[in-house]
C-alpha cells in the first residue's frame, strides 16, 4: 500500500513513451496520440503510474520533436489537442498522468519567435534568442561547441550576427537572461498544466542559462571525461551556470500552485556531485533528476553500487532520486546493459525497480526490448545522418514498440512502412511475452506490482550491505534485502533468515531462508528478512 503522506511521484513507477515509435491508430506509419490511448489498458496492466511523452508539440522535426515552433499546440501528425485531452481523461480514469517533455534551452528556427528574432537587429525579440558580433577575423564570437559536434555558432548574413545552437543550427538557443522568456515560459508551464498535466521532464535543463560574458571554454585536459575530450573542451560556461537554479526555483513556485502536486524531472547529464545542485535545498529546485553515471555506468555490482552510494550521499535531504536504464538517446538497456541475456535483463528491472527513488523505465524495457540496428538508408536522426559511419545516432533506441510479431508488428496496419524499421517481431513483443507467465514482461509486472504493496520497497531508506564480489545486496527499510548476482559465477551471502517475496528463478519465490544463500549467475532475490 502506498504512503498516503508520500507526494505520488516518490511511490510511482514512470514510464516514458516515445510517441512517433508507441502506436499508430492511422496507419501512416508513425505512432501518435490515438496509438497511446488505444494502448492504455497495456500500461494499466503493467501498474505504471504515470507517463512521460516526448514531444507531442509542432515541430518540423529537425530533431524530432525536440525543434518546437508552437509549445501550446499538438503536433498535427501525432494527434489533435481534442485527443491530448481525451488521453489525460482516459490515462486519468485508470490511475495514469501524463507528463509532457518541456523544451525551454532551444525551440525550432521556424518558431516565429526566431522567425522575427532573425529578422533584424532592432526586432522585438531580438535579445530572446543569443545573438553576438563576430570576432574581428569573421570567426564566431567564442569556441563553444554544439552538443551535436562542430562550431555551435551560425552567422546569419542578413544582420551580419552569429546566434548560437547548443544542437543543431535548426535549434536556437534562447536567452534565458531576457525577462520576457521567463515570463513567456511561466505561461506555457500554466497552459499545460491547467490542461491536466501531472508534470514535465525538463530537457537539458542544466544548460539553459549561459555565461552572460560569452567566454570561451577551457580546453579540455587528460582527467577531463570521455565527452570533454572528445569535444576538446569543459563545458564550462556554455551550461552549468550558477543562475540556472534561479529558473528552476520559478518553475518549483510555478508548479507548486497545483494541487494534486505537480513534478519536474530534469534532465541532468552531469556528474553525482552537480547533480545534487539541480535539487536545491531538496524542496525547491526539480523534484527528480536524471542520473546519468547510473546510465552510463557498467553493469558490475562496484560501479552501479558506487554510483548509489554517491547519490545516496549527496543529495539533499528531502531530495528522491531516479532510477532509468534506457531512454530514446540512450541505448536500451537490454542492449547495453544485457547484452540480449534474459537473466541480465531481470536483473537489470530488480535494480531498476528496489532502489529508493522513483523508476522510469522506457518504452520495451518491460518486454526486454533491445536496439535495433537501422540500416544507413533508413537512418532518421540527424546526428547519425551527419555522422554515420562513426556513429549511427540514436534510431536504434527509437524503433517501433513490437506490440505482436508479424507484418507491421501490431505498430502499424501490416501493409504499412513505419517510419523507422520495426526489428524482430518474433523474437520479442508483447502479446507472445503476455501469454507467457515466465516472460519478462510479467517479470516485470511482478515487480511493480510487489513494490506497489510493499512500503519498505516504494520509500524504505537505502543501506548497502557487505556482499562477496561481483554481488550487491542492499537492504530497504526496515525489513527487506535486495540481493544481486551481477556477476557470471555462482555466489554465497552469507547468513540471511528470512523469505524470498520474488526472485528472478520465479521456482525460488515463497522459500524460506536459514543460514548462507547461494546465487547463480545474474540471479536476483528480494527478501523479507526475520
Ligand atoms: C535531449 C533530448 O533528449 C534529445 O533527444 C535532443 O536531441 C536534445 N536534448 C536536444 O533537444
């Protein structure tokens, strides 16, 4: 049973839908909000809580959807706002919210609000965007560089200017220093969330704020990480900036007005240390942030139980953590994590699932859904067009959800082309995972299931305990053991009374437990102890 005194977000399980790959109820081949409603009953059925959708907002989709040029209106190949609202009644009549992607750093170069900004140097909106001479040589006004790879200036010649993209040239920054955008936002905020909606995943809401003197960036040296070098420079004044969290406490007193509460989850590519720094005080900053070196981090009990521990530390007091394995830039944790392997992915939604925070798992990771690799021809996002191939970009993570095996995969009519290839439909969907009580998808059901009416699993304190290695087991309130066997050898904990609520050998769950425990290979129990 959940707290009733906990706000809803810390007790709920959050599940991200990538709307152009979840459904299509037209058959043109791509997902949109007909296709979330019809699926409704699937998420009520697995016990999620709430759904993050990324953008549904009109775009030209430079990015795909993360380019916006209207942020109070619905895409019109995804869907109506007739059909928005009737999704937040419908997820609403079965236990569901729904929370919207909010894109404050950037919004489409046809946004009309660029569209005029562009349009000359004395312009209403000139200062909403970042606007700078260039260098005395032509060169752009600093060295920063944009998240996608090169230069992230683009002069524009007909007011002789460079404005800057932390994305694409297709994605202006705005001006965060400008008043008018802050009040502008407030107001976007207020449309959504007057419509229904339970909250906003952020995104990269830790560089919207830029150094108000354009400096350039200190280059990148050998301790710097992977990214830093490769950029060759610390992103040190393009993001991060200490006046960030001055946005971040508005929109906490902006959602705070409503009742049920409201929840900002940002996403946060930074270290565990600044990481902490996006929660504030702990009550008026974001009240989830996304932990990228828990993503990033190998699949071995010493680095996901260091990142942990560290976010365990760190955060404020009053601060929740967020637990998510996949995302649609990230590659699914099936993949990266599991390699395919059906005991890691068990393992992987255990952790996901009994740590203290909130989960958010995306779309597939319940049917253990990895990448699939698309072909060079069918390659969609701009970053691997522009890239490949060195990087293929992020459409492995993006294919279409396999609702059932066959043509169209139950994604879209089966004479239909979806807009990104669909994958093995045989090999993993829902309808065939339903059917079978040892597949991960009821798995995973379990476990939500048994966190839902289990207290110690939703808010119980977090305490490592000592394990052999390759093993991390933890304990959850005041009476629960997580134990898991990251590792491929089989393993002995020592003494534990007590009995196993659910382990990923579903033949083990409901025995009783005296004295040392073995575990094989990638295997994983939740214990109530004695
Ligand atoms: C992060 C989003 O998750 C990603 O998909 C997008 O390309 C960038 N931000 C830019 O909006």
């Amino acid at each position: 049973m959940s707290d009733p005194g906990e706000p809803w977000w810390r007790t709920a399980v959050l599940y991200q839908i990538y709307p152009r790959s979840f459904a299509d109820s037209d058959a043109d081949g791509q997902g949109d909000i007909g296709g979330i409603i019809a699926h409704l009953d699937h998420l009520q059925w697995l016990g999620v809580d709430g759904i993050w959708l990324s953008p549904i907002t009109v775009s030209p989709n430079a990015d795909w959807g993360y380019d916006v040029a209207d942020f109070c209106a619905v895409q019109p190949d995804l869907g109506t706002m007739a059909e928005f609202d009737l999704l937040v009644a419908r997820a609403g009549e079965r236990g569901i919210r729904v929370l919207l992607d909010l894109v404050p750093n950037h919004t489409s170069d046809q946004h009309p609000w660029f569209v005029d900004s562009r349009s000359s140097r004395t312009s209403p909106r000139r200062d909403w965007y970042v606007w700078a001479d260039p260098r005395a040589d032509g060169a752009p006004p600093n060295n920063w560089v944009s998240s996608f790879g090169g230069p992230a200036w683009t002069l524009d010649p007909a007011t002789g200017q460079y404005y800057l993209h932390n994305h694409l040239a297709e994605q202006p920054d705005l001006n965060w220093w400008n008043d008018e955008v802050r009040t502008c936002f407030d107001t976007i905020l207020a449309f959504w969330l007057d419509r229904g909606v339970a909250g906003f995943r952020i995104d990269v809401c830790n560089i919207i704020v830029k150094d108000a003197q354009l400096r350039d960036n200190p280059p990148a040296t050998e301790e710097d990480d992977f990214e830093a070098q490769l950029f060759g420079q610390r992103p040190v004044y393009n993001g991060n900036r200490p006046e960030v969290h001055d946005v971040l406490r508005r929109w906490r007193r902006v959602t705070g007005r409503y009742r049920p509460p409201r929840v900002l989850i940002g996403e946060t590519p930074v270290k565990v240390d600044a990481l902490a720094a996006y929660y504030g005080n702990g009550d008026d900053e974001l009240h989830l942030a996304f932990n990228f070196p828990f993503i990033t981090a190998p699949f071995q009990a010493d680095a996901l139980r260091g990142v942990v521990e560290d976010t365990e530390r760190m955060l404020p007091p009053g601060a929740w953590p967020a637990w998510t394995g996949s995302n649609h830039d990230m590659s699914r944790f099936a993949t990266r994590w599991a390699d395919g392997d059906g005991r890691r992915v068990r393992a992987a939604l255990l952790m996901l699932l009994c740590l203290r925070g909130t989960p958010v798992l995306y779309q597939g990771d319940e049917i253990g859904l990895g990448d699939w690799p698309v072909a060079p021809d069918d390659l969609r996002d701009p970053v691997g067009v522009r890239y490949f191939p060195a990087y293929a970009g992020r459409d492995a993570m993006r294919t279409p959800m396999p609702w059932r095996r066959g043509p169209g995969g139950g994604f879209t009519d089966p004479g239909t082309r979806p807009w990104l290839p669909l994958g093995d439909t045989a090999g993993c969907n829902v309808d065939d995972q339903r059917s079978d009580p040892g597949s991960v998808l009821h798995w995973a059901r379990d476990l939500l299931a048994l966190r839902r009416r289990t207290p110690d699993l939703q808010t119980g304190a977090y305490r490592s305990v000592a394990a052999p290695d390759g093993v991390w087991a933890w304990q959850r309130g005041s009476r629960f053991l997580v134990v898991l066997n990251l590792g491929d050898h089989e393993a002995v904990l020592d003494s534990v009374e007590g009995d196993i609520r659910i382990g990923t050998d579903r033949g083990r769950d409901g025995q009783s437990l005296s004295g040392p425990v073995s575990l094989r290979e990638w295997e994983g129990l939740v214990i109530e102890t004695r």
